[in-house]
C-alpha cells in the first residue's frame, strides 16, 4: 500500500470527521468515489451514511452484503434507518429488521408505514415521555437515571396511560420552575402538534413559522403519540422543496448529483431535450405558415427572433415569481386578479418601453418603417401574452395537480414563441405583402 | 365602522396569531396591505413586525413617526431589531437608540457595526453564561433564578472572568450530569464556535452539516463572546440562498414581494429586459450576415430556430447542475476536468440521438437530404458549445467575482443564440449556395 493511500485511508477513518467525508464522497466523480468508499473501515461506514444523501447512500448500500449491512444499520437512527431502507429491495429489508431487537423493528417497521414524503417518515421515536401528576423535582431525578438525552431535546413530552399527549414540558421552563410543582401546574397545553399523515411540504411551513427545534407527532386516528420530528431533518425538506422550483424548471430531477455517471445523465436529459423538441418544431411549423412572406421579404427571418425571445423572457420572469408565490402558499383566489392585473401593465409598460426601442434601431437598421411599426406591435402583443400565460399557467398546472415548475417553462416557451412569430409574421403578411 | 371591519380588527389583533397576520399582509396587494395594517393596534404592530419579511416592514417602518417607532422597537430582540434599523435613515436610527437603556443600545450598536450578511448580522445577545467552578447543583440554582430562558437555548456558554469562551454545556447533558459534579468536567470542550465576520452562507452551511440548534459567536480579534446565532436565523438564510439562484436565473431580485406595486416591478424586470435585447439583437446581426442565404433557401428560416433552441435548452440544464453545485461547494479544482469531460459526452451522445431525429424529421418535410445533414451537424456543434459554456462558464464567473446566476443564464444564451445560428446558416452557405 503506497505511502499516499495511507494517508487518505488515515484521513477517511477519524482525521476528518464524518460530515467532511461525506461532502468529499458527494464532490467526487463515480470512480473516485468508490475508490474512497472502500478506504472507509466497515466500523465507520455506519456514520458516513448517515451524512451522505439519500440517492448515494442506497448506491453504497445495495454493493453490500446483508451480513455488513446489518452492522451498518446498528449504526442509525430508526428514521434515517428507515428512509435508506424504502430503496432497498425487500428481501434484504426482511433480513435487516429480522436481525434487530423487538422493540428496535417494531419501531423501524412503524416509520416504514408511511410514506417518506410524509410526517411519519420525518419523525424519530426517541421521545422522552412524563406522566403529568409528578413533580419537577421526580422529573429532573427520572432524566438523571439516563445516560445521555435524546440530540435536539428541547421538550418533555407529557402523556396519558394511554400514550395520548396532554402537553409539553420545555427544557427551558423546566428548569426555572419550582421543584415542587407538577407537571401539570407548568406543561405547555398550547403547542403545535403534527399527525403522521401531513406531507412534509407543510411540515417545513410550520417549523418556519413557528420557529420549532422539534415537535410531537401523534396518530391522526387515536391521537397517540408516535415520535417527534426535529430541526434538522426539516432544514432538508427545506433545502429541497426551495431547490424543487429550479431544478425542474431546467428539467432536472431533484435528487439529481452533480457526479452522476454519463449514461445516467445522457438519459434524463434526452428526455427533457425530446419535449423541447417538440416545442422547437412546433414554432418552425408556425414560421413555415409564412414561407412566402419570409420568401418576399428577408428581413423578417433576420428580426423575428427577437420578438419571441423578448417574450420569452419576460414571461419566465412571471413564471419565476408565480411559482415561488405558490411555494410559498402565498397566491390564491383572493389575489389571482389582481397579480393578472399588475402583470398585465407591467408588461403593456415594459412592451412599449421596448416596442419603441426595438422599432428605432429596426428603423435604421433596415431604413423601413413600416417592419419598425410592425415589430413594435408584435412585441407588445407578445410581451401581454407572455404577462397572462406566465400568471395563469402555473396557477392552473396547480389546480389540475401537475407541477407547474416542471411543465411550465415548457409550455410558456411554446406560447412565446408562436405568439412571437405569428403575430409579427401575420401582421407582415397583412401589411407588408 | 361597518361589521365586517370590526371582525377583520377582531382577526387581526388577537384571534389570528402574529405569524398568521404577517402572512397574511405578504399574500395582500399593497392597498389591501396598507388598509390592513392601519386596522392593526399600536401594542400588536411589534409582533406582527418580527415576523413580516424584512421588505415589507422596512416599508411600514418608515411611515411611522419616531414616538411609534420607539414603542414598537421594544418588543424587538436586538438581532432583528438591527436588521431593521439598517435600513433606516441615520437620524431616525439615532432618536431609537438614544431611547433605550444603556444596555439595550449597546447591544444594538454592537450589532449594527456588522454587514447583515455576515455572522454578527445573525447573531442575537441572549446568551446564558456561566463559570467553569461551579457545580451543576449551582448551575440549576442559578437557573432557577431566572423567570424565563431565551427560546431556542440548548447551550449554556460557559466563559472565564474575560468573558473568553472556554465550552458549552448542552442542557442535555446538564440534565443528566452528577449535581455535585463541577461544570469544567462536564463541559464540551469540542464544540462549533463562529466568528463574527464569517459569511452568512458559511454559517448555514455549518449549521446544517453539524445539525446546530445554537452556536456561540466570538470576535475573532480577542476571542470574546459576543453572542450566539440560533436555527431560526439560519433557517431563512437557507431559504434565501437556495431560492436566490432560481430568482438570479430569471433576473429577479432575492427580497422580490410577490406583490410588489406596478412601477416598482416594471422597472426591475425592464432592466432585464433590456439586458436581453442586447442578446437578442446580437443574434440577429448574426443571422443577418446570411441574409443572401436565406434569401435563396427559405427553409432555413423555418428551421434555424430549433438549432438555437435545442442549444439553449441543453446549456440551460448544464448550467443549473453547475450553478448548484457551486452553491452547494461541490465543485472545484479537482473536478472540473471531469465534469467538462462527462458534459462534453453527454452532449455528444444526446447531440447524436436528436441530430438524427432533426434529420429525419427535416428530410421528411422539406424533401431535401442536404439541409437534413446540415441542421444535424449544426445541432451537434451547438449543443456541444452549450455543454462546455454551460460547464465553464459559470465556475468562471464565480472566480471573477460575478454572481453566475444572475449574468449566467444571458452569457449562456447568447452563446447557443449565435453558435446555433453560425453554424446552420454558416454549413448551409457552404454546402447549399
């Protein structure tokens, strides 16, 4: 073993600490990473998979047999444990919960209900539990009697015999209050609580709104308590849901890695160059329409780029905002007409700021007024379609429950461009011929 | 006052929660939103403030005189309290400070002395400290003392006479500690610490790579503590930076108010807009050097906007991946080659398969093989541009200094415009005429 792979065997097994490998597997072409991958001792594996994302995680954890997987697997948490264990195949999965305590598989397999996009496949179970009658001072006695606590325990939870949950009890009134009180007299009866079902979209809203470190979880049907979610499993539900809108709007998937091998890449963006494809096509058919216009005049094939171009982006532009407006659970009913309406303007301003504009230096470009009238008009028209299309798309992909970031920029170019040529084609045909 | 005012004052000043009411003015057009916030009583301004985007109540802000300003300044923490005032006009700033208690305005002075996007901009002063030789029986009797402890403390900051930090205390591991044991041998002595000048984007990043709830701020000239940074903080930060590429891409800017008024918008986007003639314009003078070209072989208007836009489409993917990799620190010196290597084949591949269907689908309406050869070689060229400029481009533009967000997206289209049209009409010039 060269002097080299010491070093970096060295560095991989406890130099850096788990976190740093992690990013530096992520930051590392295919090959590399395997390579690395196999420098890790087993006994640290467990840990570096617990930083590595999801999609690169499961890429390691299908190479390895069940025997090391299982060791692995001691390693996690049961909801980290859980969402590495819905992408393995259920043969192995069956091996894995077989070869762990009880109480440790019943509690994976309870996460492994529900979906991975959903509160219950955020939460952990690793609550600390009190009864409501006893004291303070029982309650700071009880918590002594553990080794360590629970990471991100910023709340008791108070529950009934049945497991229903009465209230919380936060660290931080804990410790101010008398000893002698119960728990009662100090619990928190106002607190948000989450039920398993709610999609982690809204998981996020609500720790961003109310400023949460971590939350109950209880089930929808009986109202027992199930687990809690914390910060820093929402912080990525986060990260991913505001990365969502970019990335799809460049036809990207979201668990896309930057590293991912060439044949994988080259098929997921055949697809999305395929439906733009389809695009393209359709605005040749439109300018096609107008092949003895272009034929009689060739100044047109030079200057009708720029009003679809114009169009297009200025219509991304409401694209953009009407789709963060929506993330953010910010445009509805209430304001729909009146965002259609400040667009509307906006774009009619912007469009005879520029028609002007672009029909000047037309004008001395090509010393003819008649295409500067018509372009200044076709650039309007567009720029107004572009403001109506860019508001009233994605707000209606929502409603019929398609992803306005994915299809939208797709057909907002289709309308662009077709807008773009027809009108100033058209109104060439009109006027010109 | 009508009824329906009456029940919307109701709403607003207690039945809704703060958050709910911020909200709500955000998802409101401007009228609405003034309207709103005048029906919202002087004592509840402060809390719907901190949580209104800062945007929005700067704007309020402004209109209030300095008497109401200095009220509602009071139920502020100092962390937002200094965010807000920056953006104030310097007398205003003067009459809130001088209005405080001399501990209050220090802290706030303190704090405006650092940029916002930096960590001292983050950082709040309500740290709990203690000394290394108590016992944690003291500790907790000194707890006990306070009425409340700060939201969000998981940490007590443990320092010497100095104020230097020596360690932190989680409340966890207070909890679970020997009463008689002394704080110096239970304290954590390897912990994250952030000096006051670091990045707001670095501080996230650590945040979520050591799933931080708090950490502790030190000046980085004499180590002293000047107070600690909290999740909550971090948590818009994230927000922010991973939404700011999307809104760069399309010109729009990070504090962007879904609903800003009309003049307001239409003079951000114009400037976009403008930037994007220029593009446009260029591509047209490119495609105008083949005027006699396209004068003889009208086709080739029809079909050279699917050349331009298959380029733009492909560069745009290669771009966001590069574009968050970076923001993500996934990429530098050591893999670029290989991600340049893998774009280029990517590119290639797909340039093959869609040059082909191009082809067919080219020979198939217009009856004419030559032109089909030429838009697959010119479809290859481009998008083999586009996978270099979508790869290189914006690695160097962070070098220079220029966000490759917001100038990537132009430079990029630009590119394909002109290569796309080039190398069409160019091979067409060649081999048709």
């Amino acid at each position: 073993e060269s002097g080299t792979t010491m070093q970096i065997r060295y560095l991989l097994n406890g130099a850096l600490p788990a976190q740093d490998v992690a990013r530096l597997l992520e930051s590392s072409p295919p090959k590399e990473r395997k390579l690395l991958w196999e420098l890790i001792d087993s006994k640290n594996e467990g840990e570096v998979l617990q930083y590595l994302s999801e999609d690169i995680g499961v890429q390691f954890m299908r190479d390895m047999d069940t025997e090391r997987l299982i060791a692995v697997s001691e390693s996690f948490e049961s909801d980290d444990l859980a969402d590495l264990l819905q992408h393995l195949p259920e043969t192995i999965v069956k091996e894995v919960l077989a070869s762990m305590s009880t109480q440790d598989r019943m509690r994976v397999e309870a996460l492994l209900s529900y979906s991975e996009d959903s509160a219950g496949g955020l939460m952990n179970t690793d609550t600390i539990t009190i009864r409501p009658n006893i004291t303070v001072d029982i309650v700071f006695r009880y918590l002594r009697r553990h080794n360590t606590l629970p990471d991100m325990t910023d709340n008791l939870l108070v529950v009934s015999r049945s497991d229903r949950l009465l209230g919380t009890l936060p660290l931080t009134k804990l410790l101010v209050s008398d000893v002698n009180a119960t728990v009662r007299d100090i619990m928190e009866t106002e607190y948000t609580v989450i039920e398993a079902e709610m999609p982690a979209s809204e998981v996020a809203q609500l720790f961003e709104k109310m400023d949460l470190v971590s939350a109950p979880v209880i089930d929808g049907s009986n109202k027992k308590l199930l687990g809690r979610i914390t910060i820093d499993d929402v912080v990525d539900v986060i990260r991913d849901e505001a990365e969502h809108s970019m990335l799809s709007m460049a036809g990207l998937d979201d668990d896309e890695d930057t590293f991912s091998p060439i044949m994988k890449t080259t098929k997921r963006r055949a697809v999305w160059l395929g439906v733009n494809l389809i695009t393209a096509f359709i605005a040749s058919y439109v300018i096609g329409l107008f092949q003895n216009t272009l034929d009689q005049v060739v100044a047109l094939a030079i200057l009708m780029p720029i009003v679809a171009s114009m169009g297009g982006i200025a219509g991304s532009q409401v694209l953009t905002l009407v789709i963060r407006g929506i993330a953010l659970d910010q445009i509805g009913a209430a304001n729909t007409r009146w965002l259609l309406n400040r667009e509307i303007i906006v774009g009619l301003l912007n469009g005879l700021l520029w028609a002007t504009v672009i029909a000047a230096l037309t004008a001395l470009w090509f010393d003819n007024i008649k295409i500067a009238y018509i372009i200044a008009a076709a650039t309007i028209i567009n720029l107004l379609f572009a403001a109506t299309t860019g508001t009233l798309l994605p707000i209606f992909l929502k409603k019929i429950g398609v992803d306005p970031a994915l299809a939208g920029s797709v057909i907002l170019t289709t309308v662009t461009d077709v807008v773009g040529f027809l009108s100033f084609l058209g109104l060439a045909t009109i006027f010109l011929i």
